[in-house]
C-alpha cells in the first residue's frame, strides 16, 4: 500500500534534479495531487482514509485526484468502497479490479476547429517552451487564423507529453489537425507558409457546416428525402452519433429543416470553407501552393483522417494523399476502429475533449482509455496534470516524478 503526494516546492533545478534523482523523496508539503495504490480495495480504502505517505506508487488498484483535501479524500473514499470505475469528475479517478485496459499503443489525436472555446495554453507555453505560444483567433469566421490556433495549440501540447515522457506509438488528426499531426512528424517538407500568420489572404467557396446528431448512415437517409439538396454532402464521419454535412447555404437550410422534423438535434458552424467536399477541387493547387505543402514520409506512424490507414511509405502517394483530404470526407470513426483494430488502446487527445469524446462513442465497450489534455476553463497545466493522473490510474507509462513536474514554477522548467 504506497501513497505519493505531489508538492509546489520542488527541487531547484525542476525537471533536470528530477530526472538525475529519479529516487529523490516526494515531499507532502502542500499537495495539489495524490495517487493511492494496493493490492486489494481494503488496503487501498485504508491508503485514502489515513493520509499521506512518500512512497513511490505500486499496486494493482489506483486512485489518483487533485486538490486532496479531507473533503475530496472522502470523496474518492465513497468512490473506492464503491467499487466502480470513476474517470475524473470531482477531480477523482479510480480503476478497480477488471476495469483496467489492456496497455497496447499510444495515440496522440490533434483536433480541428470546432465550436469549442480554445483551450487555455499560456501556462504550458511559460512551462514547456520552445513551439510558438498559439494564436488567439478573434473571428470565428477567419478560417485559417483558427486553423493555426488548433495547430499550434496541439504542437505545443505534443511537446509537452513528449517532455513529460508521454511517447506516441501513431497520430491522427482531425481536418487541419492532420495538418499539425504532419507537422510535428516531419511530413511535410517545409511548414514556413503553413505557419506564417501573415499568410492570410487565401479564399474560400462560401459552404456552410452543418454538424448533426445522428450518424452518417441517417443522415444519408434524410438527405436522398429531401429535395433541393443536391449539393448537400457529408463533409465528417465524426461518431456514430454525430456527422457533419456541407453545402449551399440554401440547401443546408432545407436539410435543417428536414432535420429538425425528425427531432434531430443540429448546429451550424461558424467558420464556411468548403474543406473535405468535391466543391474545393478547383482550389487545391492554389492552396497547396498557398500554403506551402508538399507531403513526404513522416517520420512517425501518421493516420490519415480520411483513408483511415497509416500514410503510405512512398513520397508521391503521400502527395497524391494530401491532395485527397481537401476533398474526401473526414472519417475519423473510421480511423479510431482501425487503430484499435491495430493495437492502440490509449488516445490522447491534445486539445479540449471533442475527440475524446468522439473515441468514447466510437468505441463504446471496446477496451480503450480516452483522455483530453487541456479545457477551456481550467489552466493549461491543470489540464496535463489531469491528463497524466488518468493516465497513471490505467496503468499507463507514467513516471510518478514527472506529475511533480507540473506543479514546478516554470521559471524553473
């Protein structure tokens, strides 16, 4: 039975005295985390009820939680005597016996834009520096400034897993997060224009985003049902309860209304780009050359989000495949049952938790562990430490000293 408590007066030299002393002694002082594991629930109820002890983690039932005050301890008590799967609402999560997934492959999944507010970055940027702190788009209508934002966002929170010892088997990406998933793999032979955010004026077929909440297969229903609309398609495959359409915004118009009359829940997106239909065919040579892309090899497994296999191992099909994600749909469902089917059973997503959320309906009872790293309402490195701390009660590849690490002054990272 261990307890390991995380502190706010970490040794001077942060992560570098960590990783010379990976033995060094955990202190209890002023603790924003504690991870509780045993062999059995009595000895793990016990480890809960009666504090804090510096011993390093063992155990083949974990706790873990933030902020462990006698409050929350009681909590996470109730929850362990319990007995059932608990993943992070309070601030709490715990794996019983059974419930513990298989480890298999890590994935790093990279969002696209979405309605979401941006997560909030400028913590893990001051913490982990090196990639540019992400931009801040004002204009939900300006597609490539949000564009840059998810992609920075989601290079900045790559590097930080990576420093944190959180190793990607695969990527995959969603829209413009294949983009960055490239990026950060070396698929592209050069990023300058890509990342440059003078590189604005790039224009767009006015299509208007229709995300639904019913699957690809209804929808497809309802549209051949419904006249006048023609030039409707289904731009995303997300879930098996959620799709997007895309199209003239006079046929997307009657589509919401045929929607609507079959009680379907439906939301138009801000941004219009006609990305992922057959409308943007006439712009993807002006567009590559726009911005810059030529796809090569990657240096990592990369999963495209539209043939929902790796990328090929040969230059001009890497090339012929970036051309396709212009005007293919995305097929992220796809995707997420292929790499399962491949191995991966981890899938970190490097934003707010609309992928997460996605692989958790993909999945369903599959075995699988889906963690979002970041939240638009918390700070961004409360967002790692949660994410390392679900992690860890997975029985995932954490280094117990590395979540101290989070709670270092990043004057000192």
């Amino acid at each position: 039975m261990t307890t390991l408590f995380g502190r706010t007066d970490p040794p001077a030299d942060g992560l570098q005295a960590l990783a010379d002393s990976p033995e060094a002694p955990i202190s209890a002082h002023a603790p924003t985390f504690s991870l509780h594991a045993a062999e059995d629930i009595d000895a793990l109820l016990q480890s809960v009820l009666f504090g804090p002890r510096t011993e390093l983690p063992a155990g083949s039932l974990r706790v873990a939680l933030v902020d462990p005050s006698p409050e929350r301890l009681q909590v996470a008590a109730r929850i362990v005597a319990r007995g059932l799967p608990h993943n992070g609402p309070r601030g709490i999560w715990f794996a019983p016996s059974g419930h513990v997934t298989p480890t298999g492959k890590c994935a790093f999944l990279f969002p696209g834009v979405d309605n979401r507010p941006p997560p909030r970055l400028d913590e893990v940027a001051d913490r982990f520096p090196g990639p540019r702190r992400p931009l801040r788009a004002t204009d939900p209508r300006d597609v490539l400034a949000n564009a840059r934002q998810v992609m920075e966002g989601g290079i900045l929170l790559d590097h930080a897993m990576r420093r944190l010892g959180v190793k990607p088997d695969g990527l995959l990406g969603l829209s413009c997060g294949e983009w960055a998933a490239l990026t950060v793999a070396g698929g592209f032979v050069d990023t300058a224009l890509l990342l440059d955010r003078d590189n604005v004026a790039l224009t767009f077929p006015d299509m208007v985003y229709l995300a639904a909440g019913i699957g690809v297969g209804e929808v497809r229903h309802i549209l051949a049902s419904v006249a006048q609309t023609d030039g409707v398609v289904v731009s995303h495959e997300n879930s098996p309860s959620q799709c997007v359409t895309c199209g003239p915004s006079e046929e997307i118009a009657h589509l919401r209304e045929a929607l609507a009359g079959h009680g379907v829940f439906v939301r138009e997106l801000p941004f219009r780009s006609g990305f992922h239909t057959p409308d943007y065919a006439p712009r993807v040579e002006s567009t590559l050359a726009f911005l810059g892309l030529e796809a090569k090899v990657p240096d990592e497994e990369v999963w495209s989000c539209v043939t929902a296999s790796p990328f090929p191992t040969d230059a001009s099909m890497c090339r012929s495949l970036l051309r396709r994600h212009f005007v293919e749909p995305v097929a992220f469902a796809r995707g997420v049952h292929a790499m399962h089917d491949a191995g991966y059973r981890t899938f970190v997503e490097l934003g707010s938790g609309s992928l997460t959320q996605m692989v958790t309906e993909t999945l369903a009872s599959m075995p699988h562990v889906a963690v979002p790293v970041a939240h638009h309402a918390r700070p961004g490195d409360d967002g790692l430490l949660r994410a390392m701390l679900a992690l860890w009660v997975a029985h995932r590849a954490v280094d117990p000293h590395a979540l101290t690490t989070i709670a270092v002054s990043p004057t000192h990272s």
